[in-house]
C-alpha cells in the first residue's frame, strides 16, 4: 500500500516527561496536527469523526 505512512514516534525518557505540561504537550501536538485539531483537543472537545476523511486520511 503506497497510499499512507507510518509516523515512528521516540518516548521520551523519564527525565523528559517530568518536565511535559498541558502547553508543551499542545504544542507538540502543533507539529502534527492543523491549528484547527489542536484548539479542539486544547478545549476538550472531541475530535469529529469526518476528522479523517476531510484531510484525505484513512485512519480507520
């Protein structure tokens, strides 16, 4: 299937999650996600289900 990609995340280590709040973790959410997806996860909202199929994703 040439029509998707995989996205290799690292975890980072102990000492680098203690230091992760709500805002870092929001902004690291920036990096792959459109501003529009991080505001609705920011204020607690859930993610629409067209959420894939408007961005021409297969997340299913």
């Amino acid at each position: 299937m040439s029509n998707h990609f995989h996205l290799l995340v690292e975890e980072p280590d102990e000492t680098e999650r203690t230091n992760l709040n709500r805002d870092t973790l929001l902004r690291r959410l920036g990096f792959l996600y459109d501003q529009v997806t991080v505001d609705t996860v920011a204020n607690g909202e859930p993610v629409p289900a067209n959420f894939c199929a408007d961005r021409g994703l297969s997340c299913g």
